[in-house]
C-alpha cells in the first residue's frame, strides 16, 4: 500500500465491515475486484472521503452499498460482474441526488434487466451497461445523465423499438456508441413513426423535470466557472496597475531624491580660481608683512619666506 492507494484485489476476502478500512481514510483509489466479497455491512465505507476510485468487480455483490453514493469525490465506480439481483430493491431508500461526483460507471454483466435510477448525474460522461439483458431501456432512462459522452451497450438486449428510438436520440446527442455498435433491425418507415410515437408516451415528465435539472446543474457550474474565470482577470489586471503605479512612484521618488541630493552637495572650486600671494616680511622681521602682488614667470621659480594658497571666498 502506498500513501494513496490500496489494492486488496486477488485476496478472496468474502466480508467488509467498517473497521476494514477504518484506518485508512486518506486513500483515493481502492481496488477490491476478484475477489468473493458478498456482504458488506453498512458504513463500510464511510470513512473514506477522500476515496476518488472503486473497483468491486468480479465478485459475488448482490446490491451496491448506497453509501458510495455519498462520498463527496467518488469518480469512478466500477461494479461490473456482479449479479445485482437485490439493486432496484434497494435504490428507492437511496439519497437524491447523490453526492458523490460519479464520471464514470461500470456496470457491464450485472443481470440488469433496466437502467439504474440514481437520480442526476450532471457529472457522468462515461457508462457501460454492456451484457445485461435490458428488457425495459428507454430514452427516459438517459435523461439524468445530459452530460454523457460514451455508452457502452454491446451485447445488450434491448427491444426492437427502443433500440431504433435510443440510437437515433443518442446520436443527436453526440454520445458515442463504443464499439461494436449497437445493431438494430431495420423498420420501415410506418413502423418507425409507431416506435417514435410509443417512445415519446413512455417519457414521464419527472424524467423530463431530470433532465433539464441537470442541464441547470451544469449551465450553473459553467456560469460559476466563467465567473471565477472573469474575476480572476479583473484582479490580474488591477493587480498589475497597481504594480505599474507603484514602480513609476519609486523612480520619481529616485529621481527627486537625485536632484536633492545634488543641490546640498558644496561645489568644488575651480583651479582658475586659486591665486598665488607671496608674503615677505618686514624690514626688521618683527613687523606686520606686506603682500606683493602675484608675479608672472617664464620658465623662473620665485623664492619667498612664506608661500600659502588662499582661496577664493566669494
């Protein structure tokens, strides 16, 4: 077992309890296929919430824990080859809608003689009810999962008017029949219009009420998302005036501080600006010196007593 996943698969366990996975509610993919579990007690699998994948197949289930159904991040549940003769006894106690997130649903070779009622299922975009004898698959069936994508249904039985009415619907859809294709025989065109009109009276208005509740459900979430998607720009594109403002603020500021800065620096004075002054003392070298005007030399260094630079003050 790793951190996130746990594959007990190959072990012939027959029963679950909720202490069998009590200690490990951190796993997302769980994988239990053949092995001959027939019971599982209630709240098995309750503590699994972060449980994104199931995989019960081949064994020996008479029903699907309806447990699964609330796990808030189930994706994929896989529950093929299993005989689920107890299932329709059992859904009508079940929550609706479910709110486990289902992508995917396995239930290929399950003895369904009709689809599962598990409520919308605005998530759902991939099914496979392969080898199940179908007695009663109609287009109502379908209207719960208006974001279904692929459909597996080979070697369904399904009568011969639902399967002309399902097929034509499915295709308008842009649902894709997983090969090989479902094969339906060929009507004329009376019988084809008899089959459409049985096939619209045998739509209820709740599975109409379905589907158009799950296309709600998806316009809302798409909304939602191109909301959050707007709002995330909004806030990048003030975020980056503000950055932009920010940084021409700081250079002014530079700038200014530059010219400051410049201004209370004391000037250096110029060489030209320097004069030479010989001082020469007095006749009897006690008295006060005279100054001799700067004398101008060609090449002849002038000697004096006392040579200072004075500035130039002004």
């Amino acid at each position: 077992m790793s951190g996130l996943i746990f594959d007990l698969s190959f072990n012939r366990i027959r029963d679950l309890n909720p202490q069998s996975f009590a200690r490990y509610s951190s796993v997302k993919y769980l994988y239990l296929f053949e092995n001959m579990i027939h019971n599982v007690e209630p709240e098995t699998f309750s503590s699994l919430t972060n449980l994104e994948a199931i995989d019960l197949s081949n064994n020996a289930l008479i029903s699907i824990p309806l447990e699964l159904f609330r796990l808030p991040s189930l994706r994929n549940l896989y529950v093929s080859h299993n005989t689920l003769s107890k299932l329709d006894e059992d859904l009508p106690a079940l929550e609706k809608p479910i709110k486990a997130p289902l992508q995917v649903l396995g239930l290929a070779d399950c003895r369904l003689q009709r689809l599962p009622d598990l409520g919308v299922l605005p998530d759902l975009w991939q099914l496979n009810i392969s080898s199940n004898p179908m007695k009663e698959l109609t287009l109502g069936q379908f209207s719960p999962m208006c974001n279904l994508k692929t459909v597996e249904l080979n070697n369904t039985q399904i009568p011969i008017c639902p399967c002309q009415v399902l097929t034509a619907e499915l295709v308008l859809r842009r649902t894709k029949i997983m090969f090989p294709p479902l094969y339906c025989i060929p009507l004329t065109s009376s019988e084809q219009n008899l089959c459409n009109a049985e096939a619209k009276r045998d739509i209820e208005p709740d599975q109409v009420a379905d589907y158009h509740q799950c296309m709600e459900i998806r316009n809302s979430r798409q909304l939602d998302t191109e909301a959050k998607s707007a709002w995330m720009k909004i806030s990048a594109a003030v975020a980056g005036c503000i950055i932009l403002f920010a940084t021409i603020l700081f250079c002014l500021h530079r700038r200014n501080a530059r010219r400051l800065k410049a201004k209370r620096k004391p000037k250096k004075v110029p060489l030209k600006s320097i004069n030479r002054v010989i001082l020469v003392p007095g006749p009897a070298g006690d008295g006060p010196e005279s100054e001799v005007p700067p004398a101008t030399t060609t090449g002849t260094t002038i000697t004096a007593k006392c040579d200072k630079l004075l500035s130039d003050c002004d």
